[in-house]
C-alpha cells in the first residue's frame, strides 16, 4: 500500500472509532522514512541513471501495485465467509492469502531497503 493510499485512511473516522489510527498513524511514519531514504540516496544519482530503466521499473512498479490490489480484493471476497464464524478467522484467512501471493517474493524484495548505505 503507497503513502498515498494510506493518508486518507489515517482521518478516515472509522478508524479513529476503532482506536488503530496510531497504529495507522506508525506506518505511515515508517513509510515516510523509508521513502526519504531512498530519496536520499537516488535523487544525487538520477542523472546519471538510464532513463529508460527508470521508466520500466516505474511501469513494472505501478503494473505490480494494481495487481497487489487485485489480488487483496480476491483475498478479501475469499475469506469473507468466515467473518461469520469470526473476526479472527476472516483475519488469519487474509494474511495466509497474502502470504501465499505469488507477488510476495517480489514485494518483499522492492520493501527491503537494507542495501541502502544509511
């Protein structure tokens, strides 16, 4: 989910209702950071990067957040069924739908920001 997702969903007052609008509030923050991370380290070498790398990984970026959501939709239509049985089981169906994303590999390579140099 990209910062400009989640924004909106830090005021939403549904969330302020159920209390997790700090927790929202915390991802935000961390994502914020990351973002200015790699900020930091890319925009002094843009220039010298090839530009049409930078658009195919933007393409290829933005083609994997609309399937993310896609598949999240899919997720969520699955598992709905057990909100009847339980929050807890809607919850658990969820994140083992999101685990098995064939996504997820490539996702979690794009997140991991550890080769930053700061």
């Amino acid at each position: 989910m990209s910062l400009r997702d989640l924004r909106p969903i830090a005021t939403d007052p549904v969330i302020k209702e159920s209390g997790a609008q700090q927790d929202i509030a915390d991802i935000i923050a961390e994502h914020t950071e990351e973002l200015r991370r790699l900020q930091l380290y890319l925009l002094p070498r843009i220039r010298h990067l090839e530009s049409l790398g930078i658009t195919a990984a933007l393409k290829r970026g933005e083609e994997d957040r609309d399937k993310l959501v896609h598949y999240g939709t899919t997720c969520k239509t699955k598992c709905k069924p057990l909100a009847r049985k339980s929050a807890a089981s809607e919850s658990t169906c969820i994140q083992k739908c999101y685990a098995e994303n064939p996504l997820k590999p490539r996702l979690d390579a794009c997140s991991d920001l550890r080769w930053l140099p700061f």
